[in-house]
C-alpha cells in the first residue's frame, strides 16, 4: 500500500471510528460530515507536499478546491462569527459562491480526467459521472454526488489519471457515503 493509499484509508478508518463511538454512546450513526472539507483540504495538502514536482496543476487544483470547499461551509465560518452575525452573514451567498465555485472545479477534474482517458471502459464511467454530479451538484443531492463520485472511482481504477490525485476520489466517495448515512440513517 502506498503512502498515499495509506493517507485515504486512515482518514476513512478515523471516520468510521468516529462514528462508531457515537453509536455506541448513542445508538447512531453520526459521521462529523462538517468536517469534510477540511479532511479533504489536509490530504491534497498532503498529497501535494509530497508529489509538488509532479502533476503540479493538478495538485494546485486539488487545494483551491479544497479551499474553496472549506470556504463554502457554514462551520468555517463559526470561527470568524458571532451568532448573531453568523446567523446575518448565512442569509447572504458568500457561501453559496464557494459551493458554486468547489462544485465547478470538481467538474473540472471530471472533464480532466475524461480528456486523458484513452480506455474505452474508464472513459464510459467518467462521461456517465457527467450527469449524476451535475444534477447532484445543481439540487445539492448527495444521492447523486455519491453515485457520480463512485463513477470517478471505478473510472480512475481502471485508467489511472493524475496519479496519486485520482486517490481523492475515494476520498470524496468516502466522505459522501457519510454524509449521506448521516442523513439517511
């Protein structure tokens, strides 16, 4: 297993761990999912510190995204509010612009990751991916997020692309099965 791979699957093991004890205090599941950004944020950090000779676009891309994404959370933004302001500054789109803009640049990779491809099966998944992100990113679905995200993951197993970052896919899947659970369950 590669550091990399080692990075994605303690961050999932640190999750369902989480979960875990608080289904165990309290008879649920809750996965921390406000948190996800900033997982995502630390690991294309991480990712990049290690890998910044190579593939250097799409390590910037992977952190503006995770910033972006930080940035587009109502959690982020506790640190900096009152909650009276806090509560004035969400009735405004600042947020919503950051979402708009993470949403964006995950596209961005989808059709990245599609202009690469060259195997017929990988690039079937990743066109197909087109559709479920879209619609989940246009009706904030994790459903679809998650459906797209898995696309992306069986995609960039069968042709790599942008090697180590095709690894955040499982990421981003990972994290979205646990806000989805989280909101399901």
């Amino acid at each position: 297993m590669t550091r990399e791979a080692r990075t994605i699957f303690l961050s999932i093991l640190t999750w369902v761990i989480f979960a875990t004890s608080i289904f165990l205090n309290q008879g649920s599941f809750i996965f921390p999912f406000p948190l996800n950004e900033f997982i995502l944020l630390a690991v294309t950090i991480q990712f990049f510190v290690w890998h910044s000779k190579s593939n250097v676009l799409a390590g910037i891309l992977a952190i503006f995204a995770g910033i972006v994404g930080v940035m587009g959370t109502q959690f982020f933004w506790t640190f900096f509010y009152a909650p009276v302001e806090m509560e004035k500054f969400m009735s405004g789109l600042t947020t919503d612009y950051f979402q708009i803009t993470y949403f964006f640049l995950v596209l961005i990779a989808i059709v990245a990751s599609i202009l690469k491809q060259k195997s017929g099966t990988a690039l079937l998944f990743s066109i197909i991916a087109l559709a479920p992100f879209l619609i989940g990113a246009w009706t904030n679905n994790s459903l679809f997020l998650l459906f797209a995200y898995g696309l992306m993951v069986a995609s960039t197993q069968v042709k790599k692309v942008y090697t180590p970052y095709h690894l955040l896919w499982i990421l981003l899947f990972a994290l979205e099965t646990s806000e989805w659970l989280t909101l399901v369950l």
